[in-house]
C-alpha cells in the first residue's frame, strides 16, 4: 500500500508566498481617473473653472458607488487563511496575543466570531472539512495523511464547485491538501498565481481562497544557532507563557519568534485587503479571515484542546452587502461556528443553494439573526492519526466546557512524533521530562491520560485543571458524555473501525459502509465506553466482548481493559487468548493490555506483526504501541532497529523506524527502507 502524493502543498516555512504587485486595475468606476490627472488640470484652470470642475467630480462620486452596487448583484467572497494558529497568538482575541492592525480594521468594519473552530487540529483533515463541510469521521477523510483519497459522498461536490456552477469564478492560491478526491470542476485556477484578477469578465463575480504559510509550524523549525543569534523582534521576556509550558529561554524565544509571524500574517492580509480596494473591489467582497487550524507551540497542532482548534475567525462585511450581516460593524458575535459551516455560508452568501448532504449550515446570509447565530454553543473535534502518531480522540465543546473522549487515554500527548519534535522546544521539554525536572501541568503532557477530561475553558484557557472526576460537575460530565456519544454514533463514526480495517473494507464508499455498519458501530461504541464504569460494573460486559465472534468486539474490549489497566488485571487470563487471535490487530490490543499491566514483554508480539503484516498502515498501527513501550515504561521494554524487517513499506513505517534507530528527522534520502527519493518531500505538512 503506498500513500498518494497528489495535492501536496507546494510550500511550507517561511518561504514567501508571490504577492501581486497591484499594478493591474479592474476599473470598475466608471468615472475614475488618477489623482495626478485631476491636479494636473486644476493647475490649468482659472478659479470659477475649478470650482465647476470640483462640483462635476463630486456630482460624479455618488453615481460611481451607484454603478458598483448595480453592477455587483452578488457578493465576492475571499478567504485569506493563515497556516497554524489558533485565537491565542493575537490580541484582538486572547490576552498576550499580538497586535494586528488590519486584522483589527477588518473587525471594525465587520464581524468578528469569538468561537470559531476548526473541527480537527492538522491541516490536511481540516482543510478537507473546510471543503466538504462534512465531518472526517463519517466520509472517510480523517487521518493525516492519507493512505487512500476518500471518494467524495455520492452526489455531493466539493463547495466551490457549486459556485462555479452558479456563475462564480473560483480561484485557490494555493494550498489543498484535501484526503478526499477533488473532482471536476471545483477551481477555475488553483496555483501560486491564481487570483480574481484573471477572471474573464470583470464584472463576474468570484470566490477566492489564499493560503499564507509565513505562520506554519515550518517556521519554528529553526536550529540551536538561530536560536543564539538571531534576535525576534519581540521580546521573549515579554511572553505570557501557557501554564502548562516550561518557562525556559527555548520556550520563551520559540514563542517569541511565532508572535514575530503573527505581524507578519497582519501585513500580509493588509495587502490582499489593499488589493481588492485598488480593484474597487472592497465595498463588494466578504473578506473572511482566520487560521486553517490552531498552532504552533508545542500541544496545540496535532493536539485536541483549545490551541488545535479554537481559530480566530474576523470577516470584513461589504458597505454594498451590509444587508447580509446579521449585526452592525464591530460586532463580537458569541455563537459557536466550526469549519463545516464555512462553505455552506459562502454558498449561502452567494445565493447558492446549500447542498443537503454537507454537515454543516450556513452562519452569514440572508435571513440568518443574530440572536441565530448566538444561540449555537457547540462543535464537535476529531483527532486520529497525525502521520505515524495514532491517538484516538474526539470532542464537544458546548458553552464554556469542553469534553474530551480519549479512546485510547494510556497514550501520552508527549509520545514520539517526527515533524512535531523538529521544534527544539518539544525536544527540550522530552528532555526535561526525561531527566524528571518536571512537574504539575508541565508534566502532563508526558502522562497517560484519563478516558474523560472536562474543562472550564473560561476559568481555566490552558485547559490544565481536569474536571471530569469533580462530583460539582457531574452534571455537565454526564451531559456531555451522552453528546459525544450520541454524535459518534449518529454520524456514525468509522474510526470505531481500526485505519487499517477501514483501509482494506471501506475506502471504496465510507459513507456507505457507515450506513451499512451503523449498528455495530453503535455497539463498538458501548463496549468502548465500558471503560468509562466502575471495573466491576464493566466486568461481566468486558468478558462477553472479549469472546465474541466478533473481532472488532474484542479489539475494543482489549482496549478498554488497557484503559482500566492494573484495575482489569483479574481478568487478564481470560484475555491472554488474544494474543494468538487470527486478527492481528487483536493480537496487537492484547499485548498493549498485558504489556501495560506488566504481565508480559509486549514487544515480542508488537515487532513480531511489523514483520509479518502486509499492511502497512497496520505496521504504522503497531509501531506506535512499540515507541510507547519502548519511552514510556523507564526501558523495560526496548527494542533496536534491527529487531524489525518489515514486510510492508511506507513512510510512516519509516519513519517510527529511524526514530528507534536515533536518526535524526528527516532522514537522507535513501536511507530508510521503501522510502522513495521524493517522500521526504511528501511529509510536509
Ligand atoms: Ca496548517
């Protein structure tokens, strides 16, 4: 099985994207002239001259706005998106955050959403949200990257193209990164160079998206001599650091160095702003801004809390399409919006008719209040795979609290993940962990995890005071427990399934084999939720999975067992049969269970399915219980490089590899075995 590589993003890092040079003018007034030529001819003139001229220009304003406004039926709409940051890194919405004048006029001429999140924290599962306005789970596009490009649901496009259709001219500069198949018909241009400006007709009207990478992750993989030499131009020691970071010079000039690019994504979205004035484009055109996903100091991209998806959301309302907007200019609007609502609002204020399939709906548009918009409290994330890192997670966020379901709570935040700890200061707060110089919330990060977390996200933004096992809370535990469980099995969610099952049973049509496997899923659901009881309630439940004729039953009674881990251990005979299942990934969840309780050395059975599996995404499976192992359990479990000769190949396979085998990321080309010369490349993020 090998990873596709279409649609890889052409940048990343601080590599500057083109920037139009703004000589080129749609002239849209028909009355307009230059500034120059109308000085020019004043010096020419005598005075009653000059006052007639003044007045015929002035008589000529009003009828210039006029023509626009007839002109422009329909709203433009511009997407200006920057790579990797959540609401913490700018001040118009987070304490400490930088200043961004543009971001911030847009604001006062416009909207500005204080919840506003993206339903995944990593590019790729996001961004195929944002385009599908469908969520991951449910069509198949929820692991970054991809092994299989999931074929859009039947009947469904993704949204632009219905914009097109509708007569719109749509333009993608240029990142796509989609898990999902593109199709026909969605971009008239995608490139570094397409823009609005191209459009055939000038009077058309257009949808454009632009991606700024200045802000991605990339750019915090700096080395240790940038670190002492290169000065940021903001003060490290003026940083607010998050609670749970340690306060060390690394942190707090890593920090620096990112609220650095947040300036420069301010002046960046100032010149596409710019532009579209120069066009006499501005009093036409929604400009929305906001972040592809959150970032980007350590724990926040690649992670499920507030700082993966909680992303600035500002959009700049059209003097000509006020009457679209539900409030004033400079309204801070409450109500919750997340990306699958993105495109069906685009669409909606387009006039284009919302297709029924998309799980998202429309926040902006006709007929859409504010007291509507206001009265949504709740998104729903999902966290799978990032790259060769599995930690299953989902999500709400209702009101001020979010709940988060680990499925697999035994994994720390911390475990290994290459592109992650290229940035020194997740190295160095390993290192710290390592040597046992942490403690508190900074050490968390290193923990197992508990099943649930709760959290106050007004009284405690960091997210590092668990509420979950507090009886004050109970209420709302039990609340948003049946939420969450009510939205994975409506949907119904596939990653109940193992990546590797899902990859050889349902790439074909995920929403279908969905539909087909609901029920089940429901009770994968319940079985897995057993480790959420008292052990003893769970017990009778957990030993009828554990037998069932059912596989994908007893892979998920081994992983509520594992949760329960020391608690389970009066049943770990009955489970001890599992290690020889004829279903390798059940093998694979027995080990985890009796390696976690010590009862056996879990290495020989993880390596011993590396070796024999000719899936790769299982190997990609196993190897990461093996790097849990082999960090986690103060080396009682090591293994070395050549213990593996992996049937299967692929960068993930790879690349859990060389990190056992110390090589730096990212190898030499030719180093790791299957990796192509050009799949280094492919890893960007
Ligand atoms: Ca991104």
């Amino acid at each position: 099985m090998t990873r596709l590589s279409g649609d890889l993003p052409p940048t990343r890092g601080q590599k500057r994207v083109t920037l139009y040079d703004g000589s080129s003018d749609a002239g849209r007034y028909p009355f307009q002239f230059p500034l120059s030529t109308y000085f020019l001819l004043m010096k020419t003139l005598n005075m009653p001259q000059r006052a007639l001229v003044l007045i015929l220009a002035l008589a000529c304003c009003p009828v210039a706005s006029c023509a626009t406004a007839v002109a422009a039926d329909r709203p433009n709409i511009v997407w200006i998106v920057s790579e990797d940051n959540s609401i913490h890194y700018l001040e118009h919405f987070f304490e400490g955050g930088a200043p961004a004048p543009n971001i911030e006029a847009m604001a006062a001429h416009g909207l500005t959403f204080n919840n506003a999140f993206s339903n995944a924290p990593v590019c790729s599962v996001a961004r195929t949200t944002l385009a599908t306005a469908c969520y991951g789970p449910r069509i198949g596009t929820q692991f970054h990257r991809r092994y299989a490009m999931a074929p859009m649901p039947q009947g469904l496009r993704m949204f632009p193209a219905y914009l097109r259709d509708a007569g719109y001219y749509t333009t993608n500069n240029s990142k796509k990164d989609y898990n999902a198949v593109e199709g026909q018909g969605v971009w008239d241009a995608s490139s570094r160079t397409a823009s609005w400006r191209n459009r055939p007709k000038q009077d058309q009207p257009f949808f454009h998206m632009q991606s700024h990478a200045q802000s991605h992750e990339g750019s915090l993989h700096f080395n240790h001599a940038v670190f002492e030499n290169d000065k940021t131009k903001t003060d490290p020691n003026s940083i607010q650091l998050a609670d749970y970071h340690p306060n060390t010079p690394l942190f707090r000039y890593t920090h620096a160095r990112y609220h650095d690019r947040m300036l420069d994504i301010d002046e960046i979205v100032g010149k596409t702003i710019e532009q579209l004035r120069q066009d006499g484009l501005l009093e036409d055109t929604f400009i929305f801004y906001f972040g592809d996903h959150g970032g980007v100091l350590p724990r926040s991209k690649g992670y499920i809390y507030e700082s993966g998806l909680h992303v600035p959301l500002v959009i700049r309302v059209p003097k000509n399409f006020k009457h679209l907007a539900p409030s004033a200019d400079g309204t801070r609007l409450d109500g919750f919006v997340s990306f699958i609502d993105f495109g069906p609002t685009t669409l909606h204020l387009a006039g284009v008719k919302v297709p029924s399939q998309v799980d998202g709906k429309a926040f902006l548009g006709k007929s859409i209040s504010q007291s509507a918009i206001n009265a949504q409290d709740e998104s729903f994330g999902y966290a799978d795979r990032f790259d060769e890192k599995y930690d299953f997670i989902r999500s709400i966020r209702k009101g001020k609290y979010q709940y988060i379901r680990n499925y697999q709570p035994y994994l720390p935040d911390g475990l290994n993940n290459n592109y992650r700890y290229k940035n020194l200061a997740f190295a160095e707060w390993r290192d710290l962990y390592n040597a046992g110089k942490l403690s508190g919330a900074a050490k968390q990060f290193f923990d197992s995890k508990p099943p649930e977390m709760l959290f106050d996200c007004e009284t405690d933004p960091h997210q590092v005071k668990n509420l979950a096992n507090d009886p004050k809370y109970a209420k709302v535990l039990t609340k948003l427990r049946r939420r969450l469980q009510q939205t994975v099995k409506g949907l119904p969610d596939l990653s109940f399934y193992p990546e590797s099952y899902l990859a050889d049973n349902a790439m074909q049509n995920p929403v279908a084999f969905g539909q087909q496997h609901k029920q089940q899923i429901a009770e994968l659901v319940d079985i897995a939720d057993l480790a959420l009881l008292p052990f003893k309630e769970a017990k009778p439940a957990l030993l009828a999975a554990m037998t069932s004729d059912d596989p994908m039953k007893r892979y998920w009674a081994a992983m509520a067992c594992t949760a329960f881990a020391a608690d389970a251990s009066e049943i770990s005979v009955n489970l001890k049969p599992l290690l020889e299942d004829n279903v390798l990934i059940v093998r694979m969840r027995a080990a985890e269970f009796l390696g976690r309780i010590g009862e056996i050395n879990p290495q020989i059975t993880l390596t011993e399915i590396v070796n024999t599996t000719k899936n790769s995404v299982e190997a990609t499976e196993a190897l990461n219980s093996i790097v849990w192992f082999k960090d986690f359990f103060n080396g009682k479990y090591p293994v070395k490089r050549s213990d593996f000769n992996p049937v299967s190949d692929g960068a993930d396979v790879d690349d859990r590899l060389n990190y056992i085998n110390g090589v730096p990321y990212p190898p030499k080309a030719g180093k790791g075995k299957g990796r192509k010369p050009d799949a280094a490349k492919n890893k960007k993020k």
